[in-house]
C-alpha cells in the first residue's frame, strides 16, 4: 500500500506529468550524431519519443518511426542526454540555522522559489535534473532535493517521486566536513569534535530505529526519521569534503555505519583515489577554471577526474553552482580531458554516473527505451569552446530553444540572471 504522505505528493504531480507528456504524436529526431552514453556513438542517428519517454534509438534504417510521427531534421546536431547536477544551489533554496551545527529535520524543498530565473540558466547549459543541495556551513545542513528542471507553478512539479522515503520524493542528505563548519559554539572548533558531534547523531538514529522495531506506537523524531532512513540505504548522505584526511574520515564513518555515501568536491581525490575505489564510493567533483578562495582547496587540480577514472572510481561532475555557473557545466568535462580523463568517462560523468549517483539511473542518465526523454540538442563537440546547447527536452516538452529570442538572454545574459539568489543564499550562512 502506498504511505498517505506519498499518494498526496502523487496527486499533486499528477497534473504537471500530464502536461510534460502531453505530446499526441510519436516524434522522430533524424540525421543526428547520438551519444547514448550506455552504448557507443551513432552516425545518422534516429531518437524517437512518445508520451514523455524514449521509444526507441538507433542508426537510421534500424530505427521503424511510426507512421504518425512528427519528423524533425537534427541533421549536423549531436544529441546527448540531459545533465545531471549532482550538486545544485539553484532555487534560492536555504537551510539550518546558527542555533545548532546538525539540522537533520530541515528540508530546502520548503524554501525552493521555482519561479527562480536560476532554473531557466540551468536548462540553457543542459541540466534536465539537478540535486538541489542546502549550504555546508553546518555539520549537516539540511535535506537535499532531486528536482527535474520543468516548468513548474509550484514546487510538486518538479519533484521526483521516491516510494521510498517517508516523504515521497526523491532527495538525499547534505553533510560536511573540514573548514567550513569550524565555527564558535555551538559548532565544533576542531575536525576531531565534527567528527565527533556527527557520531553521536548516527548513534542517536540507531537507538530510535531500535525503538521503532520494538514498538510501532513509538512517538515521531523528525530529526532521526531522516537519518533512520539513510542507515536504511533508503536516503543517500552527500558529504562536502576537501583535504585527503577528511575524506578518509568519511570512508571510516560509512564502514562503521554503513550508510550510502557520495563524496562531494574532493578536492584531494587524486591523492587517496585507491582509497576512494577500494570502498566503493562514487565521488562527485567539481573542476574550476579559477581556483582558490580557501586553502583546502589548494590541492584542486584538474587530473582528479582522470586519476579516479584510472583506480575504478565511479566519478561524476557537479557545478554547486553559483560556485560555477550551470551554463558552464560541459566545460568542468574539457577541463578534465585536457588533462587525461577520457572522454567517454566525462561524458558519462556529466550524464549517467550523476544519475547514479541521485539513484535514477533507471530513468535518466542515457538514451536508451523506456527512459525518460530527456535530452539536449548541440550545434557541435561538447567539449568544443564554440559548441552551444541550441535545445533542451525534459520528458519529451521542449523546454529551452536557442533560437526563441525570449530564452537566449538566460544563456548569453549576465548577472542579472541570477536574480538575487546568489545573495540571498550567502547571507543566510549558506557557505560553499
């Protein structure tokens, strides 16, 4: 039976998936060079979508178009499926408070604004789904929210469903470690206390799932309910972590738990990338034309994502944008070939490897049947400085076009774009 919780958040989406798939006729892409991700490139490619979803993709003549379809000549374009973030802070979104380092109960969907013009940004560089994260300014800031990239009145319409979780959609948990949450009390002043204070609260999760085994009458926590879950493997821990010790604490606390993590950032990853591949753990990284600005990130070289790649780590790119702007997100990949990632690794590192890591990878991530059609049409090589991203599809609705003079300002346009929300977020404490 599903939970009442997740059946209202149901009938809540049920009027924005209507109108996401509401496409009467099959459409036929032809002519394109595809990159499926899952499988290798096709030449005079053929993407055919119906209702929201991927009918069908292959090379043209082993691809039956219905007799219906509205045929659309993608001939010269490369087709790719949509980016996923794996680390956002579009929205305007916020988090916990100074009043304790751990806010296990705060949840950024009651804050998101998804009227924000960051959202429509985002779509121009490509990104079709997006981990909407809260700041790590705290020990734990709050949970994060998978959030598709559609037009949306109201939030609901742009979450994703998860049956899951108590709540009924998709998100995970934000963490954090090393310089960003050493503060005054009530926050730790050391890494040995972080590490510390954040046992004890995985501790606390124990003893109330051990609670709730034994008695069904047991009163709510809204605190421990998200980190029962995490324990569960139901919700997944996202940890902001830099230096190479702070990013073995996190693997020493994950086997001592045993909670599902993705490292975050990792600045140091080509330090202890065995380490990393050895437990298993996925990292999400971030690739910066300008680094600095703090000194645990004075290690942030671009070959991370070609040493992760070597030891067998899954590996993904992130923007934590407004840290770098999501129209720039292609460019965190070029950074990482330059330096000898593949390309086939960074392509999937912008795509599939992110859906993994988000726990979607059966429906986005790929261009494969069944999956959901979102995708995005280029006007040449990705990692090409001059190649632009002319159209986005989520879930077969076009949702950015190039060419419609009221949507190229939120690719070409400066700050403005942003509409505040870079502002907002750091004076509410939202450190990156």
């Amino acid at each position: 039976m599903i939970k009442p919780v997740i059946l209202s958040v149901f009938l809540f989406l049920a009027p924005a998936l209507s109108t996401a798939f509401a496409q009467d006729r099959p459409m036929a892409f032809e002519g394109a060079t595809i990159y499926p991700i899952a499988s290798e490139p096709i030449e005079n490619g053929v993407l055919v979508i119906h209702e929201g979803r991927i009918l069908a993709v292959g090379a043209s003549g082993d691809v039956r178009i219905p007799s219906d379809a509205e045929r659309v000549d993608a001939e010269g374009r490369i087709i790719m499926p949509g980016l996923v973030d794996t680390h956002s802070h579009i929205g305007g979104g916020d988090g916990g408070d100074r009043s304790s380092p751990l806010h296990p109960d705060v949840r950024i969907m009651d804050t998101i604004d998804v009227r924000s013009d960051t959202f429509k940004k985002a779509r121009t560089g490509g990104v079709t789904t997006a981990n909407v994260m809260p700041g790590s300014g705290h020990l734990l800031s709050g949970q994060t929210i998978y959030l598709k990239l559609r037009d949306a009145n109201t939030v609901y319409e742009m979450l994703i469903p998860d049956e899951n979780l108590r709540d009924g959609f998709a998100g995970g948990i934000k963490m954090a470690n090393g310089t960003n949450s050493l503060r005054q009390p009530p926050f730790p002043g050391t890494r040995a206390k972080s590490a510390s204070m954040q046992r004890e609260l995985f501790i606390q999760a124990q003893e109330y799932r051990q609670k709730l085994q034994d008695d069904d009458d047991t009163t709510r926590n809204l605190r421990l309910e998200p980190m029962v879950e995490a324990l569960e493997g139901k919700r997944l821990i996202h940890f902001h972590t830099h230096r190479h010790d702070d990013i073995l604490t996190v693997l020493r606390m994950q086997r001592e738990f045993g909670f599902r993590v993705v490292l975050h950032h990792v600045t140091d990853a080509w330090l202890v990338a065995d380490e990393i591949a050895e437990a298993g753990v996925p990292s999400s990284i971030i690739v910066l034309d300008t680094p600095g600005g703090k000194l645990e990130a004075v290690n942030l070289l671009y070959k991370a994502g070609r040493y992760l790649e070597e030891a067998g780590a899954d590996v993904a790119f992130h923007t934590d944008d407004s840290v770098t702007d999501s129209r720039l997100f292609f460019r965190m990949a070029a950074f990482a070939v330059r330096d000898g990632m593949s390309r086939e690794k960074a392509l999937e590192a912008l795509t599939l490897a992110g859906a993994r890591m988000l726990d979607l990878e059966d429906q986005i991530g790929s261009l494969e049947s069944g999956k959901h059609a979102d995708f995005i049409l280029l006007n040449g090589d990705p990692f090409s400085v001059y190649t632009h991203v002319e159209q986005t599809w989520i879930e077969g609705k076009k949702v950015f076009d190039r060419s419609d003079p009221d949507q190229l300002p939120y690719a070409t346009g400066g700050h403005e774009v942003y509409r505040g929300d870079f502002f907002d977020h750091y004076q509410t404490g939202g450190a990156q």
